[in-house]
C-alpha cells in the first residue's frame, strides 16, 4: 500500500514526544484520525529492544494504520533500526529529519540532517533500499530548513529525497531556528509538492477543522498534519471530517470530554503504575476543558481525580 492509499481522509496525527502513545492514538482514531505516527524513538533504542522503545514503537492489532517514526545521527544505526521498525509491518517508516530540539539537533539528528542535505539524501537512500522491498514505504518528516539561508533548501531536498525513493514527505512549514514561534509558511508545502509527485503532508500552525481547509486549498497538497492542537482537542479530527464532507458536527459535551481524559488516565495507569500514570495523564489535562482542568492536575491519587472528574 502506498502513502498516498493511506489518505484516504487527508488529516494525519503527528509524532508528538510523550503525547502520541498507543492511548491517545487510540483516543484520536476513535474520533477520526485514521493515519496516525508514534512517537520518535532513538535508533539505538530500536536496536537495543529498550523498555521505551518497545512501548513507543509496539502496533497492536487494532492500532493501524500507524507508522513509525524514527531518529538520530549515524546512518548506519538509523539503517539497522529502519529494518527492525519495517519487521513491525507499520504503515511507514518515517525519518525524523525535522527535530529542533537543541540536544538531538546538537548530535546531529533531527533537523541536524539538514546541515548536511547530501548526508541526508544519502542516508534516506540506503534505508529505502533496504526496506521498501519489504513493502514498507520510507517517508520523512523535516523542515524547510535550518534558518539562516537565503533561499530555504526544502524544494531541491524534495526533487532529491523523491528520486533515491522515499514515498512520501511531512513539512514542517517552519526553520529549525524558529522551533515552534513564528507563523508556519505553508506557501513551502506547495513549492515542494510542485516538484514532485510524491504526496506531501503539510505540518504547522493547523490548529482547526478551517485550517485543514485552507492548509489543503492553499496548497494542493495530499493531507495536512495536526500535532499540538489535538493534544487538548483531539475532536478536531471529528471537526475536520465533517469540515471537509461539506457538513458540521457538534462540540464535545462535559460527558464526552470526561469520558475521554478518563480513558486516557486509566490507559497511562495501565502502562505506567498509578503514580507515574497519573502524572503522565496530565499532559492530556486540556481535554476536560479550564473549569476542570485545574482540579484534575492537582489530583495525586486516581481516586482524587475520579472525584475531581
């Protein structure tokens, strides 16, 4: 199946560090998410067979289609950790070529690729060549680039990343310089989905059903990705669905959003013991809206926060 089969409803959740876990994968596939990303893993979690990487990178039945999304700094690592990941039958294997955050940039992973756009193009050739025959497409997530340049490199890596085979390509329509301030130029989405013919899954600043609408219409391109909205409002896939069939639905009752952040505590206690599950939950606080929110993030024990709830 190739990427562009997979969207089939454009909007796709993002990998999101600590956030997109197989509970609120679950959580937002129920409301419409059809394709979603797991968390990046480190390849050498990967090869190691970690705790956390079997907990990030782990599809069960029901969980798909889901990709795996990957990362780090030595080629032939990410190479190895690409074939294990494949071995999982994900929906993809993604390439994390877009991560600002200082400690993974510094090494050289994440966006620290763009540095260096020919060890990129590089490195995203020898794991296409080593897992597409699987029958697992290769895509990667980056962004338009690192900041400095004059001209933003994205459209030439995109005609690059399309001819040594990767099937598809997330962009974040920011700089790594910029992290996550600043407005999102999606305008770069369209240039690069000009050149190829590889879907492009354009990233940043689509907060709402209406930007899905217009990120799509400005853009041409393939699907949009919503990351940080959704972790307060994961009905936005609900919103967008009924957005983009010409239709409405209505917002979450009290019952829904309780309902929903209980699912996800009770998932975070599962996976993690009460403690930490409780304090993991709380990312997730937004869903119960402000008047709640507060009382629930102050609960140290499940049954304070039923109460709470």
């Amino acid at each position: 199946m190739s990427v562009r089969d997979l969207l089939a409803f454009p909007v796709v959740l993002a990998p999101m560090e600590d956030v997109t876990d197989a509970a609120f994968r679950r959580i937002c596939r129920e409301l419409g998410a059809e394709l979603c990303v797991t968390e990046f893993v480190a390849a050498e979690q990967v090869i190691a067979n970690s705790q956390l990487a079997r907990r990030r990178a782990h599809l069960a039945p029901d969980d798909r289609p889901t990709a795996i999304q990957i990362y780090g700094h030595d080629p032939a690592l990410l190479l190895a950790a690409a074939r294990i990941a494949a071995a999982a039958r994900p929906a993809f294997v993604d390439l994390n070529c877009g991560c600002w955050i200082p400690k993974i940039f510094a090494r050289g992973a994440g966006a620290g690729w763009l540095r260096d756009p020919a060890a990129m193009i590089a490195m995203a050739a020898q794991i296409v060549a080593a897992v597409a025959p699987l029958g697992i497409p290769v895509t990667v997530k980056t962004r338009i680039g690192l900041g400095p340049e004059a001209e933003m490199p994205i459209v030439d890596l995109a005609r690059r990343l399309e001819d040594v085979g990767i099937a598809g390509l997330t962009l974040h329509c920011r700089t790594a310089q910029m992290g996550h301030r600043g407005d999102a130029d999606w305008s770069w989405a369209r240039r690069a989905r000009e050149v190829v013919t590889i879907p492009v899954i354009v990233n940043g600043d689509i907060r709402t059903a209406e930007d899905v609408v217009r990120a799509l219409a400005e853009t041409g391109c393939a699907g949009a990705m919503i990351g940080r909205a959704a972790i307060a409002h994961p009905w936005v896939f609900r919103e967008a669905r009924a957005r983009l069939a010409g239709t409405s639905c209505a917002p979450p009752t009290a019952d829904e959003r309780r309902a929903v952040y209980a699912a996800l505590v009770e998932a975070s206690i599962g996976a993690r013991g009460e403690r930490a599950g409780l304090h993991s939950a709380k990312r997730y606080a937004g869903v119960v809206g402000p008047e709640l929110r507060a009382r629930v993030v102050r609960a140290t024990t499940l049954s304070e926060m039923l109460a709470a709830l």
